[in-house]
C-alpha cells in the first residue's frame, strides 16, 4: 500500500508550515519521514545539507536527538519522572551531563510559565500543562526542526489557543523551522504557509 507518492515539499528555514488534509491521508507518516523516525522506500529527504536517506541507524538516532524536537498529539511525557526530569531527558539521552540537562529543563519550564511544576509527576498536571512540558522537552536540545502531531487536539479550545501562541512564540524566538500537522483550519491559518494534501 502506498501512502505517499510523488509528493515534493519543500520547507524554507525558519518558516511555520501548517500540513492539514483528511485523515488517514499521510500527514503523520511525513511528519514522521521529516523527523527520521521513518525511511521511505524511495527519493530523497534533506534537513539542512544533509541527506536522512544515506544516514546510517546510529546517525539517524543523532540526528533525531539533537537536531529534531517532536510534540505529538498524546504528550507521551514518562509517568515515573517529574517534569523537570522529562524535559531534561532528551540532554540525558545526548549524554549532556546531568546537573547541566537538569539546568535547562528547569529553565524552559520557567519560560513556558511552569517554574512552580517542575517537581510535579505528569498525572499531577492538567492537559495544557503536560503538553507545555511536552513543547519544553522538545526544545530541550535546540533543535533546528521542530515538528508537531496535532499538538492541540486533545485540549479544549482556550487551553489549544494558549498552546499554539506558546508554540509562535517559541518558533520566533529560537528562529526554528517548524512544521505542525493540524484539523484546525484557524490554527492552520496562523502559520506562515499551509500545505493542504488531498487524495488523487
């Protein structure tokens, strides 16, 4: 089964790009080919000079960790780790030393507006919460890509209006490019360009 074909995109640095389009049309799986969590079977995709195709496992891995933040729809935060921890994991896993990675995380949850939460479990969070840890921990490694699976789809539309303001603002502030897959045709609309995939 194909579920991409012929499809050409082509992301500018430091744009936000609203992928919208039906479900099951393929928006996640070229979410997920961007941030090299999938290979396709076929052409190319390059992330700043580099091809993802040619990348070896291990440098995939790399690759992922320090050039890439992801937020999906479901925050995915670990239940057994506080949020300051979660945040930090990512520097943990890129082998930044401890003290440090805790040190930024505890930084960004500051800048997001939850320096009082840090030591809380996920369960102890409200949905808008555990998602802005979710948007800190993929900040966590400054990433040049950042990539969002219907970030707000889980979260009332107050809660889904403070996200994506946060998420702008971040994408501002650090000069990321950012892509973000999305129902909400509003949302979509706040982005700086929206590519609408469409069955043949």
């Amino acid at each position: 089964m194909r579920v991409l074909e012929s499809l050409d995109l082509a992301v500018e640095k430091g744009e936000m790009l609203a992928i919208v389009g039906p479900s099951g049309i393929g928006k996640s799986t070229l979410l997920h080919l961007l941030g090299g969590l999938d290979r396709p079977d076929t052409g190319a995709i390059h992330v700043d000079g580099r091809e993802l195709t040619a990348m070896s496992n291990d440098e995939m891995a790399r690759f992922r960790n320090r050039s890439v933040g992801f937020v999906f729809q479901f925050h995915h935060l670990l239940p057994e780790f506080t949020a300051v921890e979660n945040v930090a994991m990512p520097g943990w896993i890129g082998r930044i030393p401890r003290g440090e990675a805790l040190d930024r995380a505890a930084a960004l949850l500051a800048e997001l507006g939850l320096e009082a939460r840090g030591r809380h479990f996920p369960n102890q969070l409200s949905g808008g919460e555990q998602q802005r840890v979710a948007i800190a921990r993929a900040l966590a490694t400054d990433p040049l890509l950042f990539l969002a699976d219907e970030p707000t789809g889980n979260l009332d539309l107050e809660t889904s209006e403070r996200v994506f303001d946060l998420m702008r603002d971040c994408h501002v502030k650090r000069g990321l490019t950012s892509v973000i897959v999305t129902h909400n045709p509003e949302l979509a609309a706040r982005c700086d360009r929206v590519f609408e995939m469409k069955r043949r």
